[in-house]
C-alpha cells in the first residue's frame, strides 16, 4: 500500500501542469513542427518569419528535452524501494519539489509554443482548475503518509522493546540469580565507597527523613496532577524506556519541599559525592521517575555508554516503602566496565557473560537510595502492585567529564548547567 500511494504521489505531480508529460507536450510540439513547415513551404521569401519560427521551433525542441529529462527523474524517483518511515519526510519534499517543477516547466513550454502564434494555448482551466485541488490532495495524502509512518515506527520500536526484554528475562531466569542490594548505613562511608568502586552501585540507608520523605511525595502527587492538565507536549515531563503507566517528572528546584530533600540528601551523601565526583561536581539531573501500577519492565540498559572514566553518579531515593512486587531496580554489578559493555553489545544485548552475573534488587524502606555509576546495566522491573512507586532521584558528575547525555539529560532547563554539588 505504501508503495502504490507512492506511485500515485509520482502520478500526479507529473500532470499537475495540465500537460500530459510523455503524449500531450510531443503531440503539441509536433503540432507546431508541422504547422512551421506548411509555413516555410507557402512563404519562401519571408525570412524575417523563418528566423522566428525557427528560433521557436529551436525552443520547443529544447524545452521538450528538459521535459523528457524531468519525466525520467521523476520515474526513477518513483522507483525508489523499500522507504522506511523515517524517510517520508524526504519523499514528502521530493514529491512537493516534483509538482512544483512540472508546473514551471508547464508554463515554459506555454511561452515557446505561443510565441510561435500557434493555437496551443491552454485555458486557464489547463493550468488552474483542477490543478490547486490535486497539489492540496497531494499534501494532505503526504501528511496522512508522515503521520502514520510515524505511529507505526512508534509501534514497531515498542514492539522491538518489548520482544528485547522477554528475551533478557529468559536468559536470566536460565543464568543469573538474584538477590536483595545490601542497604549501608549512611556513616559508613567506607563500605559505601568500596562498594561503588568494586560494583558500580551501593544500597544507603535513611538519607531523607521520613517526614522529607511524605512530603517529597506529596508534592510530586499534586505536581503530576496539576501539570497533567498541560498536555502531552509538556515539557516537565522526561523520556523513560517502557512508557507503559511509567514517566518522569523533572521536579521544580524553586520549590521550598524539593530544595530541602535535594539539600537533606546531598548533606547524607557529602563525602561519597565528594570522593567519587569532586566538591565542584555538576547537578545533571533532578526529577522523579514514577511507576505506576501495571507499568512495564524496561529492557536492561546503561544510563551512559562505557566511557573510561566516571561520567556520573545517580541517586534513587524511596519516598515509600519498595517492595519486590512494587518493580524495584535491578542492578547488575560490575557490568560497569569495558568488557561488560562489549560482551553486552556483542551479545545483541540480550545474552552473554554480562546478563549470566549475580544481580541485585534495590528493595529500599521509605527514605532509603540506590547510589550507582551511571554506566552500570540496570533496568526497573514491572509493577505487579496496586500503588504507585516514585522515586525521587538526581544525577552529579564530576566538572568537565567526558558525558554524552549533559545536553538532554532529565532535568529543567532553567537549572541545566546551573548548579554544583557545593550549592547544596
């Protein structure tokens, strides 16, 4: 269906001039051949009419060339093959771009011809009536084609996603086994440091207090509630894998119950921060990832490419109890390497000695957090509960660091680039 809604793409704009490309422009210009030599026969001695009819002649010939030579672009521009969705918009140009030359064209040829005095002179019905109608039909068809290539690509992406993740559950559930993430105390800051260096990830306990905790939670409740009123378009709202009743939200630094929790937590965590980011280290991200009920489970990822240096430091901080069937993170340690990467890469993600390690799961009590090198493999698991998860979390990296996702990672715009860990 694609490809014949191509075809006629092709089809129309070729004869929206109103001339015929391949038989009406040849007829008419052997019209006027013809006409020139009964002309030249009867009116020997008018050299003055000669030199005319031959200049124009010469044109028509000219300008029926440029025609033939437009017709065969068009043909082959109408046989490109297998067109995938994220080209339409270019077919979409190059269909505009053909209707727009055959009309030029169309009108050059009308001034060769009737400078002959031949009676080729189209009605206005030729080149107006009719004409307009088919090059708005064309773009609306055009439109309908970038739109619904577009859902499909959504469709098809999504369906990829999910297939990816069925595979990885399989091979986990042959592989790899599970436990829960050892929560440290917060002054063990030791442990806590080991733990990211040897793994890649370390469970802390109590960094918000649970009255920060409910009112962190409050607000971004009422938040989402009042900001889904904006619409779908809404920049407050981040990317996430697996949409499915699962989003971010990119929490308001300006409001007096999120700078305190950000403040609360950064005063738990000043040492780690500072050791594995520096005291200067740039505020990435701040948001809340929530999960509601039903929501799917993310294929296993990294938030950050394999660099070979520490690009950053993510926080998830429990605003309630998480339990196991409420689809906590999964972490799998020490896949925060060059090897993990490649082998996870080289296994199409979906196998290999990376998925087959040990993981473990961030089941959390209220006010605790999961603290991991952004380059770890991770995923959030389903929520196979009647509540909703969230999860407040936020993002330092040390100044300067080699981080792809700095441009676009999930944070306001007006704070983006505009504070460190010191201003806290």
């Amino acid at each position: 269906m694609f490809f014949s809604s191509r075809i006629y793409f092709h089809e129309s704009a070729c004869s929206i001039s109103g001339i015929s490309p391949r038989t009406s422009l040849r007829r008419r210009s052997i019209t006027v051949l013809r006409s020139h030599r009964s002309r030249t026969d009867n009116n020997n001695n008018d050299d003055d009419d000669n030199i005319i009819t031959n200049g124009a002649t010469e044109r028509v010939r000219i300008n029926h060339k440029k025609s033939k030579k437009n017709i065969r672009e068009l043909s082959r521009t109408s046989l490109i093959k297998n067109i995938n969705a994220m080209e339409v918009g270019k077919m979409f140009e190059i269909f505009v771009f053909a209707a727009s030359s055959q009309y030029a064209n169309a009108v050059e040829a009308r001034e060769y011809l009737t400078a002959t005095g031949e009676v080729f002179q189209p009605t206005p019905t030729e080149f107006d009536s009719g004409n307009v109608g088919i090059l708005l039909f064309t773009l609306a068809l055009g439109v309908y084609g970038m739109i619904t290539s577009f859902e499909n690509q959504a469709e098809t992406t999504e369906a990829a996603t999910v297939d990816r993740v069925r595979k990885q559950m399989e091979y986990l559930d042959l592989y790899a086994t599970s436990e829960k993430l050892i929560g440290r105390d917060v002054v063990d800051v030791r442990a806590i440091e080991m733990d990211l260096a040897e793994n890649g990830v370390s469970g802390v306990k109590a960094i918000l207090k649970k009255e920060t905790s409910d009112e962190m939670l409050k607000y971004v409740n009422d938040a989402i509630e009042k900001e889904n009123d904006k619409g779908t378009n809404n920049p407050n709202f981040g990317n996430v894998y697996s949409r499915k009743n699962r989003f971010d939200y990119k929490v308001d630094l300006r409001n007096p119950v999120v700078k305190k929790a950000l403040q609360e937590a950064c005063a738990s965590l000043k040492e780690i921060i500072e050791k594995t980011c520096g005291k200067d280290a740039e505020l990435l991200e701040l948001a809340a990832l929530i999960s509601d009920p039903e929501s799917s489970r993310q294929p296993i990822h990294p938030d950050t490419n394999y660099r070979p240096n520490l690009t950053a430091v993510t926080t998830f901080v429990a605003l309630q109890d998480v339990t196991e069937q409420m689809g906590p993170t999964l972490f799998i340690p020490k896949t925060n390497t060059s090897e993990a990467h490649t082998s996870f890469k080289e296994n199409l993600e979906i196998a290999g000695p990376s998925l087959a390690k040990p993981n473990v799961l961030a089941i959390m009590n209220k006010g605790d957090c999961s603290l991991f090198d952004s380059r770890l493999l991770h995923c959030g698991l389903e929520n196979k509960s009647a509540k909703r998860r969230i999860l407040f979390y936020f993002t330092f990296g040390p100044k300067n660091a080699d981080n792809p996702n700095r441009g676009f990672s999930t944070i306001r715009e007006d704070i983006r680039n505009q504070f460190s860990f010191n201003d806290f």
